[in-house]
C-alpha cells in the first residue's frame, strides 16, 4: 500500500470538500490526517485556509444577523438582544463589532432592568402608603415585607413597615377596649399574645399586658377576701347555733386558703374549747342517765344485782 498516494487522494478529497462549500467535512478529515502526518505543509495550509474562509463567511453571516437585530434595538428589547447577540459572539470570536454591540447591549438592558426596579418599587411604595392612609394596614404589611425580602435595607419601606405595624395594633385595641376592661383574663391575654406577634418590640402592649396582670392579682385578692369574709359570717352563725363540730370543720376548711386569718384562728379556738365543754356535758348527761336506770332497775329486780 502506497502511503503517499492514499495521502493524496485524501488530500485531494478535503479539497473537494472545501471547493463545494462543505468547511465542516472538510475540517474534520484535515484534523484527522493531521493526527498522523502533523507536518505535512500542505495539510497545515489547506487547515488554514478552511479556518480562514469559515471566519471570514461566519462573519458575513454575522453582518447579516446584526441587521436582523436593528428592529429590536428600536423597540429597546434589549432582554432579546443580548441573549441573541450572546449566540452570535460564539461563531466569531474576536470580531470587535459584534463583541462591541453585545457589550452596549447588556449595558442598556442592565439599565432598563433598574429603571423597571425604580418604577416597580415606587409603585409598591404609593400602593403601602395609600393602603395605610385607608386603614388597609394588613395589605400594607404584606407588601412592605414582600419589598424588604428583596432590598432588606430599603429604609423608607422598613418606616412604613412600622408604621402599619403599630397603627395596625392601635386599631385592634381600639375594637377590644371591652375586653380589655373586663375580668376575661385568659382571653385579654391571648389577645396581647397575638399583637406581640406583630409587634414583638411595643411597649404599650407590654404595658397593657402588665396592666392586665395587675388587674387580675387584685380581682383574684379581692375575691379571695370577699369569700373569706362570706364564708366566716356563715360559719360564726353555725357557731351562735352551738354547732361547734361543724363549725371547727368550717373553720379548718377556711383556714387552708388563709393560714393567718386571726379571726378563724381565734374563733377555732372557742369554738375547740365549747365542743370539748359541750362533750364534756353530754357524757355527764348520759353517765347521769346510765345511772338514774341503774338504780331503777336495780328497785325493779333486787335478785338480779350481786353486791360484794
């Protein structure tokens, strides 16, 4: 097998290929001979020569496709430009022209992109503000926050933010001010609970909160006060009736809620001392009768009774 004359006809063949036209054929079995014979003058050249009209017909095509964008550049979609262009630059690198555009392109987006912000986050602005000035606080929240999780820093938003927060809770304590004067102490708090949830930092609420755990010390005291003051008449009433067991009982009962009730405590004493008398008089009474019927039976049945 003759070497040089197979080289031949290849070579012969990629030129074939390259005078139709057909650069990608032509290319890939120039590279593929190159890989065997990587000096060969005339492989080199005829490479170069494909690389060379490929460039120069890619940038014709180019040109072409730049024109194609003109309408776009007047229509300012440069959100299209830049994707196409972007594609374009790839069959022509290093062709100033196309580089230049895609470059200007990306800058004119960047700043349509900006401008858009701008005119979406003042529209988001007006919205807040006008949804505060007509009591919609809710909506007002919701779109302050939805804008600070993309610009946290924005300081005019975080001031509306608070604003609709706290006037928010205002409006809800106005609507509650029954509950919030009533003896409904779990609820009132459940109610400060869910405010904090929207101001976790507000002071008034916190104040509301202690001033509704004050409320309820004393309302629990005075109750406390007025069922030991109601249950020691009743008792000192059972006492008058004589009742001294019920009435230590009572008093014993009482004395579990308040330990240091001076009045209980003096009233337990008495009321210990008259049943130990009152017991004290019934076990006489009832020794007193064992032995009038002693003595009754004792006239009734001499016989019976054995005396020592």
């Amino acid at each position: 097998m003759d070497i040089n004359l197979e080289l031949h006809k290849a070579i012969r063949q990629i030129e074939s290929f390259f005078n139709a036209g057909r650069y990608k054929e032509a290319y890939e079995n120039v590279n593929k001979l190159l890989l065997n014979f990587p000096d060969n003058g005339k492989l080199i050249k005829l490479k170069n020569q494909i690389e060379k009209n490929v460039y120069k017909n890619n940038i014709e095509t180019v040109n072409k496709e730049l024109n194609l964008l003109k309408p776009l550049w007047k229509d300012k979609r440069f959100d299209e430009l830049v994707i196409r262009l972007t594609e374009i630059v790839k069959y022509v690198p290093g062709y100033n022209k196309a580089e230049k555009q895609l470059y200007d392109a990306q800058n004119l987006y960047r700043k349509q992109i900006q401008i858009q912000q701008k005119d979406t986050l003042g529209n988001y602005i007006r919205t807040i503000e006008k949804s505060i000035n007509t009591g919609d606080f809710e909506k007002a929240i919701s779109l302050s926050q939805e804008v600070l999780r993309k610009m946290p820093q924005h300081e005019k938003c975080g001031m509306l933010l608070a604003k609709a927060k706290n006037l928010l809770v205002d409006k809800r304590i106005k609507e509650n001010q029954i509950l919030l004067n009533s003896d409904k102490f779990e609820e009132i708090e459940n109610f400060l609970n869910e405010l904090f949830k929207i101001c976790p930092d507000s002071i008034r609420i916190k104040n509301l909160l202690n001033k509704a755990v004050n409320r309820e010390k004393v309302t629990v005291e005075y109750a406390k006060k007025d069922f030991i003051f109601s249950a020691y008449e009743q008792i000192f009433l059972i006492y008058q009736k004589g009742k001294y067991d019920k009435t230590i009982e009572a008093l014993r009962e009482l004395l579990e809620v308040e330990p240091d009730n001076i009045k209980a405590l003096e009233l337990l004493k008495k009321a210990e001392k008259k049943f130990s008398s009152q017991l004290d008089r019934e076990v006489a009474i009832k020794i007193k009768k064992l032995q009038n019927k002693f003595k009754t039976d004792k006239r009734k049945y001499p016989k019976n009774f054995i005396k020592l």
